[in-house]
C-alpha cells in the first residue's frame, strides 16, 4: 500500500467505475428476482392440480357434496383422513393395488434382466446385423397401444387368458422390453471395452465380468429401464381396462375408475386419496433412484 | 527358457489389412522387453494377442512351454496395465487390486495380506479404501499396477501405462516401474511409442514398423548399430542427421556434396562395402558424434571435419544444441519415419523428398562459443558414422 492510495477521496476514474459496477449489480439483481418469480408462477400452475388433489383427499362425503366455497375453499377450514380408510376398508383398494404391485414389479424384474443381456450383447458381441435387429425391437415398442388392444384382445381370449393379470405382464414387456433394450446397449456402448478386457484379464468370464463390472457400472442405466418400466406398467389403464372384467383382477389404476360412485353422488375425496395412494410408489422410486443416476457412470474408472 | 515366446505370428483383420506381420519374439524370465514403434505399427495389437484380446491369425505363441493360442485370457495366467488404466470405478483401490485374487477364490484373509504387500510395493497403503475417482493421476497408475503385481503372473503387459502422466511424473514413474519389475522380477512385455522410455527401461527393445519387427536388440545396440534407416531415426533425440552422399571408388572415403569424410575402418573391406562403391548411400551422424572443432583441439585432418552454417542455437544448460545446415541433400528423419511404403515394408531412401538446406543438429558442449549465422566446423568421430543403403534402407554394419 502506497500513501496514495490512503487519500481521502479516491481518483475520478475509480469512482466512476465503482458507480458503474454499482448499476451492473442492480441490474444483475433485477434479472435474478425477474428469474425466480417466473419459476415460481411455473411452478404453481404445475403444482396446483396436484394440491387440489391432496386437498380433496382429505374431505370428507359431506364435504365433497357441498361443493367449492365457503369453508370448503381453497384451504379447506377442516381436513380429515376418512377417505383414506374408507378406500381400504368400503372399497377393499388393498387388492388392486396388491395386483398391480405384483404385474408391474415383475415386469420391472423381467425387463431390466433382459434388456441387460440383450443390450449387452447388441453392444458387444460381434452379431451381424446387429443394428437391423435392434431396429426391429425398437419398432415393436412404437405400435400405438390402441392399435395393439384389439389384436391382442383376440389372442388373449383364444388363448383364455382374459380376466387374469399374469397375462398383462407379457403386454407391458412388449413396450418396456425395447426402449430398455436400447437404452441400455447405449449404456454398455459408453463402457470403454478394456473396462471388461481387464476383468478378462484378471481371470473373469465374459458372465462375471458382466456381472461383476460392467452391470455395476452401467446401473444409472438399470435404474432408469426399472424406473421407466416400472412407471408404464404401474400406469397403464389401456390395456387393463381391455382384458380384466372381474373387480378382484383390477389393477389400481382400473380400480380407481370404479372407485367412490354411488347412484347419488361421485365421491371425489376417495378418487384422490387413491390417486394419492398410487403416486407414492412411484414418488418414491424416482427420488431413490435418483441418486444411484446421479452418481456418475465411469467416474475415476479412467486417467 | 523363454517365459513368453512368438513364433511367426500374424494378425490379419477380415479386411485383409496385416496389423503384425510374422513377428518373433522371445522374452526370458525376468527380461524387460520394449515393443516400440510409432502408432499404428502393431505393436499393442501385438501385446493384445498376448493377452488372449485379439485372435492370432498365424503362428504360435507360448508361455512357459505351453501354447496358448486358443486359451480365453484368464486361462493364460497374464496381468496386463490398461494405457487409460481401466479401474473398476465402483470399487475401492483394494478391491481393485484383489479383484482377480476373489476371483480365484482366495481365502479374505490371505486376500487381505496380499493386497496389503501390492499396495505398500507401490505405497498405497493409505488409500486402499478411497474409489478411483478419489485418487490423483499418478495414484490411479500405481493400482493399476497393484492390479497385476498382486498376482504373480507368468508375465506382465503394459499398454502405453505412463503416457497419461504429465511430464515430470512420468520420469519419476519410469523408474519406479523399473524398479518395481526387477523387484518383482517377472517377465514383462511393455509397449510405447517413447523411444526413450524404450531405451531406459527395456532390457532389449524391439523396434516395430508397419506391422515388421526391425529390430530387437538390447538398448546399446539398437542406437549404437542401428539396423536399418528406421531404426536410426526413431532412436535416439534429437535423431540421428542423415544425408545423401556418394561412396568412393575405393571405399575410404564417403562425400556429402563438396565435403567428404573418412568411412569407418570396420566399412572399408570389399566384402563389406564393395558393391557401393562409387555409388549413393546414405549417411547418418548421431548429433553427438560432431563436437565443436575449435574446442576439440585441431588434427588437422580435413577429411574429419564437417563446415556448415549455424541457423539456431538451443542451450539446454547440460549442453548445447546447435542446428546447422550443409550443402547436402539432407534425409529429414521424419521423412525416413513417415515414408510409408504400404507395399514395400522395406524403406527406401530412393523415395524418400531429400532436402537441402534443413537443419541438421550437433549436440556439443555448454561452453561452445558457436552462434548463429555462422560458419562453423564440426569434428565428425568418422569411426562412429552410419552408412545406409538407399534402396533397402540397411546398414551396411550389419555385413560388417
């Protein structure tokens, strides 16, 4: 520090800087503020249908009857959770969700065993033609599900299989199974080959190797094929809805449908706490998984 | 006994394109041996059909005794160093290097100890339980070769292990590994394209090009009597000056356009030069066999010495470099290296661009007084020159 610099009132220049970078602040601030409110308004037009929903899960038949207004306005002056235990206990909601547990973690299971083996192989084995059979595989997951309901209809009944939810698992395989499939190859495409050339190397066969480095590397892929899959199965009404007819067969989402009519009123309070109920799963599937996708795919592994 | 043995090995692509070409190799126990050659010469293709990655199209390979052509990779019993390392990146730097030891079942214990003796080898002991990701540059080299020293293996291959390091940590790994080799004392094949990580740590070096092992020698030899024109410029740094010249009639002397110097006594016999006599050959001169004349102290023999003129001076502290240039149609070396014969693996110099005027590199002492712009003479230790054939690229030593 020089004695100059000490002076009482600092060179034109520097002030006049300093009043410049003083209205670049502000107007970085501006932008800023500007920024989070338009996130904010984006966020509320998304979140509200799904406040509305929570909301009218937690009313009661009363409630729903008298309508919007009053007390029973935008945050109701009394909540209770008397539609959740009549969904279970009037509707026997346990069972649907019971059947789609059952189809869309086994779907889940097959696919992302599957698509491993046949990603890992479009990727890695010398297979001719390779590319043209992955494009048959994709094609087969690109039908329109309306365009498959009826056919497959047929199928089913000739086979016997309506009404059963065994069936329903091999429909949702025929559109997880691709889009996991190629998914995954790419996966298994960004693992550098002498990742598994060394476990070659070490004294593994091409099965441990697979299993013992290249899954354990490639598993943000395997959580988003389970995600993906789980969610379309867990989803699905389409086709449900097509081949299931006895109430104790339905899976939730078909279930829902059914659920809270009575001759005189639509008990919309049962409709969204079910709806409540079956966003959870899949709530909280995405939020696990999220980590294992976040942790990086082959971070370290190379120079 | 050679622990590793190639006889005749070739590997040809299903495009027809020969990446090794009817290579031999023997490394004994313990031997360090060196694959060098710029890329694209074959030499970790080569490496890879060691390690049972690559199909051999023709010929054998051994190991102790027994040929493993058709063996998968882990029944071959070889450890091998990835060029990027290729670590396990969702294991610890201990299950790293003890992967291949639960492989093979090893009881935890046991396990245990042997990982802790790789890892204090090559001071890791600190950092077994971090992942990959956590550790530095040098730190992921080391478990790399954690990895294949566990074992004990029959022999060790290393692709390329410290091109990833920079500068400086690369000279320190460069012994380390040497140390640890002779330590360890397992044969070991080591591939790289730094012709001077090839001469300080290979026991023998084999010089590849196009597929074609050059020549195999230990490191002495390979840049002292040079097979062929290859070999002479990719050996050695600054590399060797080559220039067109003509032999005389009676093969004592050589000239290099209006200059001439004595050809070494070993070349002068009719049986081993005779043929090129009065004809053109090329002539190679390590930049450290031309010494400054006013500092060498004048014989006053003319024939040993070289004038040129100085174009630029590079004092590295140690000894100075000095470009000159002479009036000679000069072989760049990389013109020798890069004069790519697809047909003909054999170089010749014939179609080789010569150049005059290119700078040519003396290597003399710090003291000189040489500065650019001038002329210059330079004592030529003619005993130690190299005479080339210019249609086949040969030395003419090796008749010698």
């Amino acid at each position: 520090m020089t004695s100059e610099s000490a002076a009482p009132s600092p060179p034109v220049a520097v002030r006049r800087a300093t009043r410049r970078s003083r209205r670049r602040r502000g107007r970085d601030i501006a932008r800023e503020v500007g920024f989070y409110l338009a996130v904010i308004v984006v966020l509320l037009i998304a979140l509200f249908p799904f406040y509305w929903i929570l909301r009218t899960s937690l009313l009661t038949d009363t409630q729903v009857g008298q309508g919007v207004g009053g007390p029973n306005g935008i945050v109701p002056s009394h909540l209770s959770g008397v539609a959740y235990k009549e969904v279970f206990a009037d509707q026997g909601f346990a069972t649907p969700l019971l059947n789609s547990a059952i189809v869309a973690g086994l779907t889940t299971l097959i696919t992302v065993f599957v698509a491993a083996i046949a990603g890992y192989a479009l990727a890695r084995l010398p297979i001719r033609g390779a590319g043209a059979i992955l494009g048959f595989i994709l094609l087969a997951g690109f039908f329109p599900v309306l365009a498959m309901v009826g056919p497959l209809f047929l199928v089913l009944r000739d086979l016997g299989f309506l009404d059963s939810i065994w069936p329903l698992i091999i429909v949702y395989l025929v559109y997880t199974l691709p889009i996991s499939t190629y998914l995954l190859r790419n996966f298994f495409m960004q693992i550098p080959a002498e990742l598994e050339e060394a476990a070659l190397v070490d004294g593994a066969t091409r099965l441990v190797a697979l299993r013992r480095v290249v899954i354990p590397v490639a598993i943000p892929g395997m959580f988003t094929a389970a995600i993906l899959s789980f969610i379309l199965a867990w989803n699905d009404f389409a086709f449900a809805v097509s081949f299931l007819e006895t109430p104790s067969h339905f899976t939730a989402p078909l279930a829902i449908v059914n659920l809270g009519q009575s001759q005189f009123q639509v008990f919309y309070n049962r409709i969204d706490a079910a709806v409540v109920i079956i966003t959870i799963p899949v709530a909280l599937l995405v939020l696990f998984a999220q980590r294992r996708i976040v942790s990086g795919l082959t971070a370290g592994s190379f120079r | 006994m050679a622990t590793l043995k190639l006889s005749a090995v070739t590997k040809r692509y299903p495009n027809g394109f020969e990446a090794v070409t009817d290579m031999d190799l023997d490394v004994a126990e313990g031997e360090f041996m060196v694959l060098v050659g710029p890329s694209g010469c074959g030499k970790t293709t080569a490496l890879r059909m060691v390690a049972g990655l690559e199909d051999i199209t023709e010929g054998t390979i051994e190991l102790d005794g027994r040929v493993v052509n058709d063996l998968s990779p882990r029944e071959r019993d070889v450890a091998m160093v990835f060029q990027n390392y290729a670590l396990y990146p969702h294991m610890t730097v201990a299950e790293n290097i003890g992967f291949s030891l639960s492989l093979q079942r090893m009881p935890k214990a046991e396990r245990r100890q042997k990982v802790a003796e790789a890892a204090q080898i090559l001071g890791l002991s600190e950092h077994l339980d971090r992942k990959p990701a956590q550790l530095s540059g040098g730190q992921r080299q080391r478990v790399a070769m954690g990895r294949a020293i566990v074992r004990n293996p029959a022999v060790f291959l290393m692709d390329e292990p410290l091109s990833n390091l920079d500068a400086k940590l690369r000279v320190h790994t460069r012994a380390e590994v040497s140390r640890i080799q002779r330590r360890v004392g397992v044969a070991t094949v080591y591939v790289t394209h730094d012709q001077v990580e090839a001469m300080t740590m290979g026991d023998r070096i084999a010089v590849m090009r196009n597929g074609r092992i050059q020549q195999c020698a230990t490191p002495q030899v390979v840049y002292g009597l040079p097979n062929n024109l290859f070999v002479a410029a990719f050996i050695g740094s600054p590399a060797m000056n080559l220039y067109q010249a003509e032999l005389s009639a009676d093969g004592t002397t050589v000239a290099l356009g209006n200059q001439t110097l004595d050809v070494p006594t070993v070349l002068r016999p009719e049986s081993v030069a005779g043929s090129h006599r009065g004809r053109p050959v090329v002539v190679g001169i390590r930049p450290e066999e031309l010494a400054d004349a006013a500092r060498a102290g004048d014989d006053g023999v003319g024939m040993r010495r070289l004038e040129g003129t100085v174009d630029l001076i590079e004092e590295l502290g140690s000894e100075t470099l000095v470009h000159f240039h002479i009036d000679a149609a000069r072989l760049s070396a990389t013109d020798a290296l890069l004069a790519d014969a697809d047909e003909d693996p054999d170089l010749g110099a014939g179609e080789i661009g010569a150049e005059t005027a290119t700078a040519g590199v003396a290597r003399v002492a710090p003291d000189s007084r040489i500065a650019a712009g001038q002329r210059v003479r330079f004592a030529v230790d003619t005993e130690k020159i190299h005479l080339f054939d210019p249609e086949t690229g040969d030395s003419l030593r090796q008749a010698a």
